[in-house]
C-alpha cells in the first residue's frame, strides 16, 4: 500500500505533516498529523479536541507536496555555513513544522553534538523557548540533527498524479462494508493508498499514485464483493444465535416471555424487490412489541426471524411481509403475489 503522508504549506509559511483523505478535481483534502485548534492558518498555539477543529481540511495542490525521499542509506547529511536548508520547529510540541532557513553558523560539541545556528526565511518574528530550542526573533539554535534536512526537492501535487475510481456495493452488503478494515486485503491487493465505502454514494471508493491500481481492482472487485457476501453471511448467523440465545436465556431465568415467527423469502432478490424487503424490515420493527427482527441469508433464500414481546405483535409484523406486491419486480415476482415462502419450523 501507497503511504498517506503529505506536507501542507500553511499561511505562516511553514509545512506541516499531514494524511490524504482524498482528491478532487482542484483540492487535496486532508486531516493532520496533530490536534489543532483555532485552525486559521495563522494563529496555531493551542490544542483541542473538538471534532470540528479535527475534520478533514481542504487545500489546493499549489500548497501540498510529498514528503522527502527516505534516507535508507543511513548517512547523515553534510550541512555547511550558507547554506539553505528546511528545519523542524513550532510553538510547541504538537505544532511543529517544516520552515525554510539558512545556516548561519554550526558548532560542533564534546560527544558528537551538534549546534545549527539557523535564521528563518520569510517568517514572523518569534520569541519562546522549549525543550529543545531557543528562539529569538527569525534565530533558532537547532541541537538535533534530525531537526534538519536538505529542502524537499518535490514539487506541488497535482490532479494528475492520482487516480479515484468506484465500484458500487450491493444493498445488502451496505452496512458489512462499513465496518473498519474489511478492505484492507482489497486495498493491498491492488495497491492504493485509500480504499474505503462512503455511504453517500453507496460506493467503495479507492485512491491510488498508479494508474495500474485500476486495472487490478477491475480484475479483483468481483472476488472482494464475493468475500464481504461471506464476511456478511457470518455476521448475520451470529446474530441469530444471539437472538436464540436471548430466548432461551428468558425462558430459563423466567423474564419477559420472547415470542418468535420465523420464514423465508425467495433467495435471488434484486433491485427492486430487495428494497421492497428492506422497506417491509423497517415497517415491522417500527411495530409496537416488536423487539428485533433479522435476517439471514443462504444460497436459496432469506430466513426472516422476528422477535417480540407477544404473539400478536410478532404475527402482525409478519403480516407486513405478506401484503402483495402492485409490481413486477426483475426476481419474477409478478404482481399480486407475496415475496414469501412459508419454512417448514
């Protein structure tokens, strides 16, 4: 998989460590590394965790770049007098940044320590201290060599340098493919950086740097729709042990007595007549009594599985599922008839 980071040039001048979100046709949108509170580009000096200041956060490509290349040949860098160069500093811990400098001088220590005397370009006037630097004005007195590095040499992002396309997931698979992680084999399989369902457009959504990406989610979506189908099938048989369970337990402990109707309705549902079924679902449990009502899917059918606190709340709400349909659906469901079939229990 592709790595999220970013850098984002701020109205102080400085960049600052960031993870795509996403792309659009004139932005990059991204959300920071840190916690930031009065974000207006300008005044950074305090932390926060209110969720409108940790949203996702707009930015034309002109201000964003990738990181600098890795270092992998773990040498340090030689730096010299004069020479322009890219520190790490900020206010305070959660604030710092990559600004633009110039060494003014570099003093070498007992135990290999060494001090940068930098000036920053095209910044405001400072004055602070903290644990590891001394400012005052545009100096800084750098003591870590990690805290500089060579200019980043990458140019500003631009749409081109992304590629964003869309699957459309099944209904029934909807509320499975929201759940954390269930794309990531997906996403390392075909290489992109973002790989993610947004209910909006009921879409599985993936972002990649290679245009290949495209090819290989074309050949695998298929296979992926296949996995979540399973990793759904699953999640609804558990439920319905649970339900079992419950019944049971309110048998055994003598609560609230459970009553169950349990059927089934043909298998091949599509289009319309799985939204008819959807409708139907959320129609019944809107029923007074009615404690909860799963479904669970086989190769030839749904089992519908209704629960509640008494016989006549749980048959009416299984009479919600027997009204006849006015249309023809592409299942085959022609008009006037039910989408039921009644299971031997």
């Amino acid at each position: 998989m592709e790595d999220l980071r970013v850098e984002i040039k701020l109205d102080n001048g400085a960049y600052y460590e960031a993870f795509l979100t996403d792309v659009t046709d004139t932005e990059i949108v991204v959300t920071f590394e840190n916690l930031w509170s009065n974000f207006s580009l300008l005044k950074l000096t305090e932390i926060t965790t209110k969720p409108e200041d940790l949203a996702p956060k707009k930015f034309a490509f002109a201000r964003s770049r990738l990181p600098p290349p890795k270092n992998t040949t773990g040498t340090v860098p030689s730096f010299a007098e004069g020479q322009e160069i890219e520190v790490y500093s900020g206010r305070n811990k959660a604030l710092f940044g990559w600004w633009r400098a110039t060494i003014k001088k570099i003093v070498d220590k007992k135990d290999y320590e060494r001090f940068f005397l930098v000036k920053l370009i095209d910044c405001e006037d400072r004055a602070q201290e903290n644990d590891n630097d001394v400012v005052r004005g545009r100096f800084e007195i750098i003591n870590e060599v990690g805290k500089v590095r060579v200019p980043n040499p990458n140019p500003p992002l631009t749409k081109d340098l992304f590629v964003k396309f869309e699957f459309s997931v099944p209904m029934d698979l909807r509320d499975y493919a929201k759940i954390e992680g269930v794309h990531k084999k997906f996403q390392r399989d075909i290489g992109a950086a973002i790989c993610r369902f947004e209910p909006e457009s009921d879409s599985l959504v993936c972002i990649s740097r290679a245009k290949k990406s495209r090819r290989k989610a074309v050949e695998l979506i298929h296979s992926h729709l296949e996995n979540l189908n399973e990793g759904a099938s699953i999640i609804k048989k558990l439920k319905g042990i649970v339900a079992e369970r419950i019944v049971l337990e309110g048998i055994k402990f003598g609560s609230t007595p459970i009553f169950k109707e349990e059927f089934s309705v043909v298998g091949d549902l599509m289009g319309p007549a799985v939204e008819a079924l959807e409708t139907n679902i959320e129609l019944a449990r809107a029923i007074e009594g009615i404690n909860d009502i799963i479904t669970v899917k086989s190769d030839s059918n749904h089992s519908i599985q209704i629960y509640g606190t008494s016989d006549k709340a749980v048959k009416l709400a299984r009479s919600v599922f027997e009204r006849p349909k006015e249309n023809v659906d592409k299942s085959g469901v022609k008009s006037g008839r039910s989408l039921m079939q009644e299971k031997t229990l």
